[in-house]
C-alpha cells in the first residue's frame, strides 16, 4: 500500500500514516481514483488535537478489518479541517442535512464527484444506543450505493443545489444603536446566573459574543448586557477551564465549568488575551500572552494552532492527565503535543491580540513577538507565486489556499501591529492584504472543479466569519486613515448579513462589533513624541479609545507619506497628543493631565 500521508505538512494527516487505510490527502488524485473504480469517497476530517478523532483512529482506522472494508469499496480521504477550512465548512453543512450533532470527527460519504449523500460524526466500533457501529454504517451505505444508487445520487444533488441556494443574502440597512442594544440585550437573557458564561453543557468560551459585548456601545446602551460579559470572563478564570499556566482549554464538558476538553487553541487564547485586556483584568491578560509566547510559539517566530489534550503519561495515552498535575510536577512529564501548523488567520489574531495587549500594558517583548510571527507569516505562508496560503509547518508552505478570513485577520493584525509599534509599513502591508481580501479569494479549487459550493454560513465559530473579518479589518484601516472606501467596506459587509445578525446576534458576534463601532465616531489618540516612555505617551496608553498610537515625529510623516490621513500635519518636532474624533481633532496638548482619559 503507497503511504500518501506520511510526507504531507500536516501533523493530523501524518498520524495516520501507518494506518492500514489506505488514505489519500486532499487532492484531485483521490477523486479520479473514485471514478475510475466508480466507488463512494469516503471523507474523514478531523484535527490534529481532537480527542475523538484520535479515538476513532485507534479504534476503528487501525483496525486491519474495518480498513479492509474501507479499501473494498470506497476510496478514503484524509482532511485536516484547519489546513483545509473551506473543505471542512462545506462538508459540514452537506452534513447537516442528515445529522444535528454536527462536530468532529466529521465522516462523509460522497459520490465519486464529491456529493454528500450521508454523513456523520464519530461511530464506535461496536454498537453503542443510539449509535450504530462503524462497520455496519459501511456496510449499510456499500450497500445504499450499489442497490439504490439512483436515489443517492438524487438525494447528493438536493443536497449540492440546496447549499448553492442557501449561499445568497439580503442586504439590509446599517443596524442602529437601538438595534445593536436590542442584540445584546437578546444574547444576555440566555446567560447562565449561577455559573456565569452562557447556555449549559457543554460551555464554551464564546470570544466573539463576548467582544461584542464589551463594545463602548454595548456598555452604554445595554449595561446590564456588558456586564454579563465580564462574569463571564470572571467565573472562565477562576475555573477549570483555566489552567495554571494562564492558558485556556477549548470548552468545559459540565455547566460549572468543570470538566474541560484539555485541548488548548491558538485561536481561543488569541481572542481571550483581548477579551481580558479590554475587561481590565490584567492577571489573566498576562497569563494567555504567556500561555501563546511560552507554549504555541514556534521557532521561527509563528504560532502553532493548538496543544493536544492527550499525552503519554506511565507508558499510557491519558486525556488531561498532564494538566491535572500542579505546574510544579509538570517538568518531568512529556507536554502534550503542539500542533506546529503556523496558520495565517489564526496568526494574524495572535499578532492581533499581542501586539494591543503588550502596547497597553507597556510589555514590549509581546510586541515584539507580535512583530516576529507577522515577519515568519509573510516570508514563509506564500506559494511559488508569493500568494499566502493557508499554513506551514517547519519552515514549509502548504499547498492549501488561504481563506479570505485568513487575509483579513492577517490585515487586522498588521495594522494592530503598525500602531503598536508606530511603523507605518506594517500598516501598508496590512492595506494591500486588505485590498486582496475586499476583492475576494477564489476558494478551494478542487470544491471548484466539482461544483461545490462552499459553505454558506457566515456565523461566527471558533473565530470570526469571512465578512466579520473582512469588515473588522476595513474599520481598523478606515480608522487609520486609509480612506473612506474601507468604513463602506465593512459596512457594505454588514447590511449583507444585518438581517441575519441582529435576528441571530450570539452567533453574528464579531460582525455585530463592528456594526456598534460604525455607530460611535471612532476616538483616535495620536502621540507624537520622542520619548516614548514618557509621561504623555503613558498617559495615553491608558486612555479609553479605539486607536491609540505612539510614533516619533519621523513615523508620523511616514504614515502621512504612505496615505493615512489621521497623521497629516502632525510630523513636527514638538511633543503632542492629538485628540480626534472620527479625524476631527482637538487642540494638541503636551500636558498630560489635559489628556482625557475617558471617552
């Protein structure tokens, strides 16, 4: 049997390597190889930290048996859902048209054209009520194939056509303060009183509700709302779900937050580092960005996607076992493993996330490391070309394509990284990504090729939508002063989905953000000074505002140069703060006891 895995960039794929399935990656290979034997693809996506999916390797993917029936009469694909997002988000919604439970492993069956005609998630080994066993879900779709191949193949087609339908949206107007209030206000009411966070069991972090919910807006018009999203972050850190590293697990099994599912994301962490931060709690805030420096990072200078909630402990695989040890015992221990795949958007809200927390709370060495994974991203995630794509691994590229999120959260985090840092080719690089991204990415070429629609669903998961990203990233550079065209942008972006969001607003979060930040005039604090240790400029990173910027008189002429409009005619020697609001200014102050630091 050829080992197609085994030399692929992805940890997950290569797990599976010695596996007597006969796996093939992501690629054209496999669906030709399913029509020239006129055999179902059978498609498996899962990640590299999944407890679940390595369950179901250890229990059904290494089994000579089950992987003898595979081979007879399907050909198996192997995808890893973080290299692959636009593969996984399109299976996923085929998939829900036969199952609720939708998660990870995701199992699809599919004609050799790449249609769902049945999927599901995990399966055991042998029956479990109320799920059937894996062999006989084979057995029965083999059987589904060859006898009833005509309704299949109908029912594929539904499936296809009903998605590319599903994909169209109605623009609406811009929602307006009452309407972003209201939204908040819907979400607060399924907040859990007694164990703060929202919903039951299982509970997950939820960032993206969360950033909405501490939005200026938000605190104004819906108090009783922000402030459920500060016991949130409150009762998360004082429990389980919190390890003592400073590091967060990706949910709690239980409504207590006890329990948790021990793996760790770059993503989750990313988005709670600035949940923290804009919450005021700094001892959690340092915590994650230690978590992300000391455990995700990777050399060269990126961001790893996630540590592995498994770990070899006495000579047995154990779930948590190593978390659930004191820091202190921890060091003669094997670490669970860190998934080393440096993804661009997820990278792109570590620089993000990094670069914002250590500007405020004055830690350069964050922002340094913000500077170093936004350096690693673009010289190392291009293809032959210089396109980004989606990820590397060691140093790298992977064939896969960048999503349109993954442009847009890199963007965002470049024009985090210009302001924390006063360099305005952070911010230029961030605009041209930005540019590419407004314009729109082609996609998976191979989902493509087959006529399958990507996902329509632009609710937020474990991080923001495409259009949630692509709008962020448009406000941020609108606020910079790149230009009008960037705040319609993102407001060409939300009334898109406006509809959608405010009548679903815990799952439009980050699009809703932004929506409140276009309501409010953005407050832009420009410091020009030399001495950026100084008293004015630490004045100013305590301020409350949606820009905060520290740059010598030579790099505000050098933004002014490159087309930001916010640092026109403040490149003068003398040491000023400059207090605007949506680019009018106020008189520059040097004292700072003139600085407002309130809104």
């Amino acid at each position: 049997m050829t080992n197609r895995l085994a030399d692929t960039l992805s940890p997950y794929l290569r797990a599976h390597a010695d596996n007597p399935v006969d796996w093939y990656p992501w690629g054209p290979e496999a669906f030709a190889e399913a029509q020239r034997r006129d055999v179902p693809l059978l498609i498996s996506i899962g990640y590299s930290t999944c407890h679940w999916c390595h369950v179901m390797a250890r229990e059904s993917f290494a089994d000579p048996a089950t992987a003898a029936l595979i081979n007879r009469d399907f050909v198996a694909i192997k995808v890893d859902r973080e290299e692959h997002p636009d593969v996984d988000g399109a299976y996923m919604a085929a998939a829900s048209a036969f199952t609720q439970n939708l998660g990870w492993p995701l199992t699809v069956f599919t004609t050799p054209r790449g249609r769902t005609f049945y999927a599901g998630t995990y399966w055991p080994p042998e029956a479990r009520q109320p799920m059937p066993a894996f062999r006989d879900v084979l057995a029965a779709v083999h059987e589904a194939w060859t006898l009833r191949r005509a309704q299949a193949e109908e029912s594929a087609d539904a499936v296809t056509e009903a998605l590319a339908r599903a994909a169209s949206s109605t623009p609406s107007d811009l929602p307006d303060a009452a309407a972003v209030a209201e939204a908040a206000d819907t979400i607060a009411q399924r907040e859990d009183r007694l164990f703060g966070g929202f919903g039951g069991a299982p509970k997950f972090p939820v960032a993206t509700t969360l950033g909405l919910l501490q939005t200026p807006l938000v605190r104004r018009e819906a108090p009783d709302a922000a402030a459920a999203a500060d016991r949130a972050l409150a009762a998360m850190s004082a429990s389980d779900l919190h390890d003592a590293d400073g590091g967060f697990f990706r949910y709690a099994t239980q409504r207590d937050w006890t329990v948790p599912h021990y793996e760790r994301m770059l993503t989750d962490n990313a988005q709670l580092l600035l949940v923290a931060l804009d919450a005021g709690d700094e001892p959690t805030a340092r915590g994650i960005a230690g978590f992300l420096v000391g455990t995700l990072r990777r050399e060269g200078g990126g961001f790893g996607a996630a540590q592995d909630s498994e770990s070899w402990i006495d000579g047995q695989r154990s779930e948590g076992g190593y978390y659930l040890r004191p820091v202190s015992e921890r060091a003669g221990l094997e670490p669970p493993a860190v998934d080393g795949k440096v993804i661009t958007g997820w990278n792109g809200l570590a620089i993000t996330a990094l670069a914002r927390a250590g500007a405020a709370l004055g830690e350069s060495s964050w922002v340094q490391a913000a500077a170093d994974a936004a350096e690693c991203v673009l010289r190392v995630n291009r293809d032959s070309t210089g396109t980004l794509v989606r990820a590397s691994l060691d140093g790298v590229a992977s064939g896969a394509v960048a999503t349109t999120a993954d442009v847009a959260l890199l963007a965002e985090g470049l024009f985090a990284l210009a302001a924390a840092t006063g360099e305005a080719a952070w911010a230029v690089e961030a605009r041209e990504l930005l540019d590419t991204a407004i314009e729109g990415l082609d996609g998976d070429p191979l989902l493509a090729a087959h006529g399958i629609s990507a996902s329509p669903d632009q609710t937020d998961g474990d991080l923001p939508s495409d259009a949630a990203a692509v709008a962020a990233a448009s406000l941020s550079a609108w606020r910079l002063g790149a230009g009008d065209r960037y705040r319609e942008a993102a407001a060409e972006r939300v009334r898109a989905h406006s509809a959608q969001a405010v009548s679903q607003p815990f799952a439009h979060g980050s699009l809703l953000r932004v929506a409140a930040s276009l309501v409010d005039p953005p407050r832009q604090l420009v410091v020009v000074t030399e001495a950026p240790e100084g008293a004015l400029a630490s004045a100013a990173r305590t301020a409350d505002a949606d820009v905060i910027t520290i740059v010598a008189p030579a790099q505000a002429r050098a933004f002014e140069d490159a087309g930001f409009e916010l640092f026109e005619g403040k490149g003068s020697g003398d040491e000023q703060a400059f207090d605007c609001r949506s680019f009018v200014c106020r008189l520059p102050v040097s004292d700072p006891a003139e600085l407002a630091l309130s809104r």
